[in-house]
C-alpha cells in the first residue's frame, strides 16, 4: 500500500484528531518524544503496557518521569530507582534504534521497538511501538516443550527413528538409529543427509549385499518413493538383526523406526533349540523325534523308501546312577551321546528319550545287513570304558530294532516295537541287539498285561507267602524255612515266580514287595515260635534294588523289635549279582544287617560272575549251592566235583553250606558225604502255605500236633 500523508488543506485540529483517531486504534502502546525526551504523542495501550496513571501522563512531560513509576515498582530490578531511571535516560539520549522483549510483573511480555524520528536528516525525536507477544510466546514455549517432549521421546526410543520429507530430505533422527546403523559422524557434518546419502552410504560398504552400489541406490529410491507402509527384518553385516517399520505420514513425509531384535531373536533360537533338544546332550528330543519319525514315514510312504529304528537302553546306568551319584550319571550320558552322534551319518537322527533310553533313526537303509552292521558299530563304541572323573565306567547298549515298513507302518508302533526289541535284547544277556518280530510283539504284550495285573496284586490280597523247610543234612532235622512269595491270580490262578519277579525289580515293585514279605515272614516266625515251633530259623530272599534302598535297616530293625527275634533267627539271603554289582557299598550294609543279629547267605552261589576273592569281604554265614550243581550230581562226576569245591571253600571260609534242589535219598546221601551242612529241596518238601506246613514241621521236630503227622524223613544214611 502506497504512503499516505494527511491533507494538508484540512485545518491542523482535524489533522491531529485524526492522527490521534489512528493511534488509539492502533493494537500496540505508541510513544514519541521529541530531542529533550518530552512526550509529544502516546495512545491509551501506551498506558496500559507501562501501567502508567492518566493524569501522569500529559503533553511535555520528561521521559524520566513516565520511568520513574515502573522503575519504583521494581520492574528494572533491584535497587535505587533513581538509578535505574538515570541509566535508561542515559540510553534514551543515545537515540539509538533497539529491539527486545520485556515481560512484566504480571506476566505480560512485549516486543519494544524503538528508532530515532529524523526530520530532513535532524534528529527531531525518538518513536517506540510496545506490541503484546505474550500469546505469541506463549504458543512458541508450548511448541518448545512439545518440541522437546517429542524430542525426548524419539532420543529414548530403544530404536533409530527417521523422519524424511517428501523430498526424501531427513528431516529428523535420533542418535540410536546413527549407532545402530553405525553411520559415522562424518555423514551428518554438513547437516541432516539425504536418504540418497545414506543409502549410498550402505551400499558402497556392502550393507545391502553385494552388487553395483549405483543399482542398488536406484532401486531402493525408487521403492522409498512410492510411500508403501512396510515392516521387514534385516540382518546387518555384522550379525545385528533389525526389525524395520516405515509408516507414512498425512503431512507426506515417511517415518520409519529400527529396533535391534538380536536378542529376541537369539533367545527364540535358544528357546527353540531348548523345544527340540535334550538339555543335557544336546540331541534331539522326543518333539523331534516325533516330528522327524512322521516325516520319514510319509517320505518312506511316498517314495517306498526303508528306514530303519534303533532303541537304545544302557544296560548298568542305573547301578552307576545311584553308586556315584547322578552328576557322575549325567556326565555318563553326554559321553554316550557324543558316541551315539559319531557312530552314524549327519543324515540320521539321535535322540535321547529320557533317563538312560536313546533312539536312532537311521534313513535310506535298503538291506538289514547295512542296519545290523550301523547297530555292531554303536555296541561296540558305548560298550569301550568310559572314564569319568578319573572312575572308569562300563554302560554297554541293548539294542532293540525295527524297520519301516516291515515291522509297522506308522511311527508310534515303529517305536513301541523297537522298544520291545530292546527287552528281548536285554532277556538274552544284553549287550546286544535284536530285531524286532510279531512274536516278541505277543512276549511285549503279555509283560504288559502282567505288569498291569501286578499293580493291583497288593491292593487284592493276591499275594501269597510260601515256606520250603531246611534239614541237616546229617539227621534229617528241620531247622528253618525259606520264605517263598507266590501270587495268585483271581482268573490265571498261581503265576510263577520267575514271571513276575523280574517285572517287580524292572519297574520298582520288589521295594514295596519286599517289605510286605519281610513283615509277613517276621510275623509268620513269631506265630510258629508262640505256637511252640522253636528253634527255627526264617530265611527271607533280598533283592538288590531293596539292599539299595535306605531304609531297609530302619524296617528290619523295627520287624526284630516288634516280634522279639533273637539273633540267628533271621536270615537274608542274597544273589551273588546283588552283591558284586557294588561290592564296598554291599559289604557295609550286609555289616549293618549282620549288627542286627540277622545271619547272612549268598544264594544261587555258582551261576553269577563274582571274584572268589571278594566273598571273604562280606559277613556271611552260608553259602547256598544251586540246583543247577545238585540235580546231576549222582551222574555228573563235574557237577560232583563243583559241589565238592564249592564245599572246601566255604568251610575254608568259615561258612556253612546250603544244597538247593534235593530231589532224591541218593542225592541227600552223596551231598552228606560231600560235607554238605544243610539240604533243602522237593525230596523232603515243597513250598507250602503255613498252614498246610505246619504239621510237616511238629513231626520233623518231633512235636505233638492233633490229627494226622507226616513222618519226617529219615537220613539215608541210618538203618
């Protein structure tokens, strides 16, 4: 708009009314002075931003005495207003044009703006113009705080954040995006880069792979310019995973965030890995195994391929588990897998199931031969020594094998059968392996069935104490009884020891067994002492597992109390296997046994594997020779001459000798000439209940009984 003046043909009183009209109107306070600081002209914001009263302000008046009431105020300040009033005038007199924001007392700020008034180049005044910013200052310290917040916000994000416009000019960005991009300070020197600098940047020291850098900025700025949302993952060179999210924004500019998920990303690999894998070997787990096994069918199905399934169960672990404790047993188990993974190809699978039970899956196997062979290979490398903190460990495999799709079809049984492979495996002396068939499967089946039949034995009664009667051998006296468990079923009637016993000591039943028949015995010797049945002597067989168990000297000490046993008593008699599996640990329980008064027997002596010389460690009493040795030994002169052996030693150890398996007057004659102490077998007894043996004992023992007596036996020996 062009300059106006006033008309100079209209009187001087209007010009100055209007003059006067314009500044009242004027949003800003308005002062002029003349060259002596006298005000000339002002309007009423002038007053209003200096708070100055009415009637102080008139025509003329001095420029120090319009100060004098804000600087009485103390708006200049502390200190004397005088002061501070002769300070400003001497600034004013300066006439010297300034600019610069006051806020005052109430809170209000203004921009004062003053410049010398010149008049045909003579200082004729000085003009100042006071404009309230306070809303403006207001808005501008709201959106410095929101600024900042913002910028808070952004530097403490745990990731980079970009900002670019839609020039593709960054416009913000945070120091985490510089550090996890690692750009280095020499990008930004010049200020914000383009995101063609930073891309060109990237590519030229490989960032994005190999390639012509120039290609690669192309076709990365042609996708940055189509503004698509997007949210991937990138691996940087250096092994930083970074999950990257750009979104666009209504302004057209493109924000995007970098967030490092290396350590997400490590512990899902190590959560999956812990998902798939043992976490003591390191081989696969049973999830793997299942997921691999039905994969391996539906390939076998699909392309008629074989493969093959190895079940591995370690033959002594469990001695070794418990003898030394289960870190030594845990360190066992990463030796026996590191084998395992060495002995067949990265194509096959390990993997361990749980305890001491590992499966082999062995893939692309056409002939048995090549599984057989692959199965030798394992035997031999996890039956060499283990050497283990310095003990020297021997954990030999039973193998147990099945073939897809010979033997099954789907995984679940091409497992169970392996398995039941294993158990055949280990009932023909271990140590080896067995391939599955449909007769083991029935064998498996029927264990299974008895299994389930054996849990609900002690709750129904079914279990049975049996005694066989002991004779000297040189009169034919009873002089104890054998305690002989028997179970009898509801439908399959009396079931054999040797089929189930075997079953109790596999899975852990022979413990709570054990008991039941060492209170039943101890009560049994009590019933037939008060009955006038004394001296007797009650023989109970002891398992390995229960020499193992802790607590087996609590409970005999508890039975002896309870039903006033004297020493000699009792006996216990165990296997030479439960012995010479753990010979220190034996003979220190076998001692405390023996403390009790409880006399001690090695049964089935002959058909173990034991050192001669370890026999003179343990406390024992008698020696109990097998009815294998007894049953030809009027026909056999070896068999004589083992029982004659067997004889010599044990009197040459200070022992008493037991024969098992008497079977004929010949026998019991040749056994008495042979030294032999003691007989027991089917010619003077079989195994009876209580009651129906009661009468055989009065009559051996030359009691009274009503009713009918057997005769007791005679020695063959007497007339």
């Amino acid at each position: 708009m062009p300059h106006q003046t006033p008309d100079p043909s209209l009187p001087a009183e209007l010009q100055i009314a209007y003059l006067g009209g314009v500044l009242d109107h004027l949003p800003q306070g308005i002062s002029v002075f003349d060259a002596e600081l006298k005000l000339l002209y002002w309007n009423a914001h002038f007053l209003e931003v200096l708070d100055l009263p009415a009637d102080a302000v008139h025509a003329g008046v001095p420029f120090e005495d319009l100060i004098m009431f804000p600087a009485s105020r103390g708006e200049y300040g502390p200190g004397d207003p005088v002061e501070h009033v002769q300070a400003r005038k001497a600034l004013a007199l300066r006439f010297e044009a300034h600019r610069f924001e006051r806020t005052r007392p109430n809170g209000r700020t203004h921009l004062v703006s003053g410049e010398p008034l010149l008049i045909d180049g003579q200082l004729a005044g000085f003009i100042t113009t006071y404009t309230d910013i306070t809303d403006r200052k207001r808005m501008e310290e709201a959106l410095q705080i929101s600024h900042a917040r913002l910028r808070s916000i952004i530097d403490n994000i745990p990731g980079g954040v970009t900002l670019f416009d839609d020039n593709l000019q960054l416009l913000a960005c945070n120091d985490m995006l510089r550090r996890l991009l690692d750009f280095p300070d020499a990008l930004f020197a010049n200020g914000l880069p383009s995101l063609e600098t930073l891309f060109r940047f990237n590519a030229e020291r490989g960032e994005y792979g190999p390639g012509d850098p120039e290609i690669i900025v192309r076709d990365l700025l042609a996708r940055a310019r189509q503004r698509i949302p997007h949210i991937f993952e990138r691996v940087r060179p250096d092994g930083t995973v970074l999950l990257i999210q750009g979104q666009a924004l209504q302004d057209g500019s493109f924000v995007t965030v970098y967030t490092d998920i290396t350590e997400l990303r490590r512990a899902e690999e190590r959560l999956n890995h812990l998902a798939h894998h043992d976490p003591l070997t390191g081989l696969a787990n049973r999830l793997t195994l299942d997921e691999h096994m039905r994969m391996r069918v539906a390939e076998g199905t699909r392309d008629q391929r074989r493969f093959a399934v190895l079940f591995l169960d370690l033959d002594r672990f469990k001695t070794i588990n418990d003898s030394l404790g289960h870190q030594m047993g845990d360190a066992l188990l990463v030796m026996v897998g590191r084998r395992l993974h060495a002995a067949v190809r990265q194509t096959d699978l390990v993997a361990r199931l749980g305890g001491d039970e590992f499966v082999v899956v062995l893939s692309a196997v056409e002939q048995e031969a090549s599984i057989a062979h692959v199965a030798a290979k394992i035997l031999t490398a996890l039956s060499a020594p283990y050497v283990v903190n310095g003990e020297v460990l021997h954990a030999p495999p039973s193998i147990g094998i099945s073939v897809f799709p010979d033997d099954a079809q789907d995984a679940v049984s091409l497992l169970r059968n392996a398995d039941t492979a294993m158990y055949h495996a280990k009932a023909q002396g271990r140590a080896n392996y067995q391939f599955y068939s449909e007769e083991l499967n029935r064998s498996a089946m029927a264990r299974l069935d008895l299994e389930r039949k054996l849990r609900n034995a002690a709750a129904g009664g079914e279990f049975e104490l049996w005694y066989q009667p002991q004779y000297r051998a040189c009169d034919g006296q009873a002089i104890g009884v054998e305690a002989l468990l028997r179970w009898r079923h509801p439908q399959d009637g009396l079931i054999p020891p040797d089929r189930f016993i075997p079953i109790c000591e596999d899975n852990g039943m022979i413990l709570d067994i054990g008991r039941w028949v060492m209170e039943k015995a101890c009560a049994q010797l009590a019933s037939w002492r008060n009955a006038g049945l004394a001296p007797l002597r009650m023989a109970i067989n002891v398992s390995a597992r229960q020499l193992r168990d802790t607590r087996i000297i609590d409970l005999l000490r508890a039975q002896i109390e309870r039903h006033g046993i004297g020493p000699g008593e009792l006996e216990f008699e165990v296997t030479e296997s439960s012995v010479m599996e753990r010979p220190d640990e034996a003979a220190f329980i076998l001692g405390r046994i023996k403390a009790l008064g409880v006399s001690l027997a090695i049964d089935d002596f002959g058909t173990g594997h034991s050192s001669l010389a370890y026999l003179k460690r343990f406390p024992l009493d008698r020696l109990k020779i097998d009815r294998s040795f007894v049953s030809d030994i009027e026909h056999d002169c070896n068999d004589a001459a083992i029982v004659s052996a067997a004889i010599s030693l044990a009197h040459g150890l200070g022992l008493e000798v037991v024969a098992e398996g008497v079977e004929s007057a010949v026998q019991w004659a040749q056994l008495k000439a042979l030294g032999c102490d003691e007989l027991q077998g089917y010619h003077f007894s079989r195994p009876l209940p209580a009651e129906q043996l009661e009468p055989l004992l009065r009559a051996a023992l030359n009691l009274p009984a009503a009713g009918a007596t057997p005769a007791a036996p005679q020695d063959p020996a007497c007339p």
